[in-house]
C-alpha cells in the first residue's frame, strides 16, 4: 500500500463515509482508496442508535447498490405524529403529517446504526466498486501539498490522493490538517436511546412527544417494536440510563400514555450528550469534509446522516464533472463549489433543529405560543404542511445525480458526455 496513488482518498469508516467512497468510486469514476478501522469497515457495532433516511437517501443507497443488502434490517416510516406533551395551557392540537400527502408510500424507512456500515462494507468489497479498503487504526497525519495529498497511517503506511474525504467525526484530523474552523455549541441536554418491544402495532407510524426537556420519539423497527430517543436534561438522563429494566419500563410506559400498549423487552441504553458543530467550511485545501466532520446536529427531525449521505452524493456530482472535463478534482474551484452547494442545507436544518428545540425547552410564554401557533397552522392548512413535507424530506434547489431515481446512469451520461449537473 505504500506510496500508491488514488484519485480519492475517505478517511474514516462510518456509513457517511462508506457512501461517499463508493459513490465516487461507483458513480464517479474515481479510484478511491477508503482507510478505516478494522472493527468497523467489518460493520461489527454495539451501537443502539437508528437512523431515518429519507427517500433521497435511499435513491443514494440504491444507485451505490447497497440498499438491497440494507433494507432486511429496516423498517418503512408512512406517517409521522407530533403529541403536544408540554403540559401548557395553550396545548397545540395533534399532528400527522403522510407520506401519501406529497404522492409517496412512505417519508423513508428506520435504519439500525450497524445495517448501513455492514452493507455499504460489503457493496465496497464488489469487484466493481473501484474501492479498496484499507483496515487501519487511524489515519497520523495528512501532509497536503501542491497536486496531492500525502496521508500517514497509524502503521507507518503512506498513499496518496487529489482529493481527501475526511469523514472521520466531529474531532477531525483531515478539517484541522485542511486548517478549517468550526463553531460548536453544547444544550443541557442528553439522549438516551435503546429499542424496545410493544404489544400495539405502530402502523409504520412515528411519533414525537414534544416535552419541556426536549422531545421523545420512538420510530418503527421490524415487527412490534420500535427504536428510541428520550431527549432529558442530563442529570434526569443519566438517571434513566442507570434504571434497571423494570423500572425503565415502567417510566417509559408513563411517558408513551399507552401509545404502543405494553412495553416488552427492552435494549441496553446508552446516553449521547446533545450537541452541536458546524465546519466555516465543507472544503479547502484538497480536503472536503463529509458527515460528523463537517456538521453534528442533535437527533432531532432525523437530520444527521441524511445530511452526511447527501455531502458524499453532492461530493459525487462535483468531483464527476472535474473528471469529465479533465480537472483537478482536488482544485480549490471544484471544493469551494461543493461547499457552496452544501451550505445552504447544512445551515438551513442546523436553525430549523435549534429553533424546534429550544421552543420547547424556553421559559417564555411568547415562545410557546409561537411554536403553538405554528403547529396549530400546521394541522389547519394542507398546503402548509405538504410543503413543510417536502422541505424536510429533502431541500428545495439543485439536487445531486445519486439522490434521484436512476443517478448512477445520469452520472455515467454525464461523465462520458463532460456536461455539468442540472438542477433538479
């Protein structure tokens, strides 16, 4: 491995960053080299959380040929229901927003954490994917210099790249070697999340407790049962955490006012404090940053890894058109384009999730008869609702190739042809 030379490199092994190594490898055109971790290039996870992808991810997933061997573990969100839990006066009316509102069978489908590594991983090793994977235990160090980019593994392995998709978490070694700042900022918050098993069907329903702590969702799983996220303030977090399954059973069946019938068995649970970043930019210095990297976004509205699946699709579109037409995909031209595109929707659903969440969690009563009023709106005017459906499916502008039904094929057009991505 030492001293070779790709078009590509991805340093980091999560699914935002399996995707984007096969969308530039598969789609692109690119020879991309993916350096991970054993443990998770493997797809071997402990990890409880779950993620609703939105139908653009799954496009994605499937242009990339990894939905099929995603989809068994997952299971389809049709509708999603907002319960006003806050206990105020003015008590917002409930809310279910359909997929069959905007012409769809569902708004996307819940992915358990470990099902888009285990299946991006196993896309990646196809014979096709002009991917190699490279088990690691991190990346040292990333020289960038004029043409290429030099990355030092924790072994003492070197390779070369044009460009770098550093998708390796909010404590990124490739956003500080690329000299990229962040802003960060922390909520008196935490997550506690887990699975459990329920005796009532949940009609491939979601639903969102809107509570003065933060919201309490549950999401559906395969069969009688659904996933978790119990957003609490942190010393009320870490005490759910430590209840034993009884008494954590008997706390959320308080909570969930019989939604889902009886609660059976329950997962562990684990606490993820809330939190969040955001890069000043997505790309510099032949480094774009993809996932965690480049933004980290509470679980709240089921933004984070759509966002990070849509960096590795827009990455896709722009470094595509490099090659064709015989480009640095690299340049300062093709990364300051990819971070132009992603800032609008980074920056738009970073607001939309702080503003939800600290309407419910604000003192003031202005504050509360804003968002009561919003949701009261909501529920009273289709029009509003389908259009606040669409924009949190998917942001309205300039769509990249690999979110939209057949994008590989209008990739591979565009790459033999040299033309330039449309706008949706």
């Amino acid at each position: 491995m030492s001293n070779a030379t790709y078009t590509a490199a991805v340093v980091g092994g999560g699914p935002a960053g399996l995707a984007a190594g096969l969308a530039l490898g598969k789609a692109a055109g690119a020879d991309v080299i993916i350096a991970a971790p054993p443990h998770r290039a493997a797809g071997k996870s402990t990890d409880m959380r779950t993620a609703a992808l939105f139908a653009g991810s799954i496009e994605l997933l499937r242009n990339i040929d990894a939905w099929d061997l995603i989809a068994p573990h997952c299971a389809p969100i049709a509708a999603i229901r907002i319960i006003d839990d806050t206990g105020s006066l003015l008590r917002a009316p409930e809310v279910v927003f359909t997929a069959a509102e905007v012409g769809r069978e569902t708004f996307g489908w819940n992915v358990p954490n470990a099902a888009p590594v285990s299946g991006l991983h196993a896309a990646a090793v196809k014979p096709d994917s002009r991917v190699s994977l490279h088990e690691t235990s991190g990346i040292a160090r990333l020289d960038i210099g004029p043409e290429t980019a030099t990355l030092t593994s924790q072994e003492g392995e070197t390779f070369e790249a044009r460009i770098v998709a550093g998708a390796d978490g909010r404590n990124s070694i490739c956003r500080a070697a690329a000299g990229i700042e962040t802003r960060t900022w922390r909520y008196e918050q935490a997550a506690v999340v887990a699975s459990f098993h329920h005796s009532r069907p949940h009609r491939s329903i979601s639903t969102e407790f809107h509570r003065p702590s933060g919201p309490l969702t549950t999401v559906p799983l395969p069969g009688l049962s659904s996933s978790l996220v119990w957003v609490e303030r942190p010393d009320v977090a870490q005490r759910l955490v430590a209840l034993n399954d009884d008494a954590f059973r008997a706390a959320l069946d308080e909570r969930l006012q019989g939604l889902l019938g009886a609660i059976g068995a329950i997962t562990p649970r684990a606490m993820f404090p809330l939190s969040g970043l955001t890069a000043e930019a997505f790309g510099a210095n032949r480094v774009a940053l993809v996932g965690e990297a480049g933004h980290v976004i509470p679980p709240i509205g089921a933004q984070g890894l759509n966002l990070g699946l849509r960096d590795a699709a827009t990455l896709a579109d722009c470094v595509a058109t490099a090659l064709a037409d015989g480009r640095d995909p690299g340049s300062a031209q093709v990364l300051d384009l990819y971070s132009a595109r992603r800032r609008p929707d980074v920056s738009s659903r970073i607001a939309t999730v702080d503003v939800l969440n600290r309407s419910l969690i604000s003192s003031l009563l202005p504050v509360h008869l804003a968002r009561g009023l919003g949701i009261v709106a909501l529920h009273a005017l289709p029009p509003l609702r389908r259009f606040a459906i669409r924009e949190g499916l998917q942001p309205s502008g300039e769509l990249p190739d690999l979110l939209k039904p057949d994008g590989a094929r209008l990739m591979h057009e565009r790459s033999r042809s040299g033309a330039r991505p449309t706008a949706a």
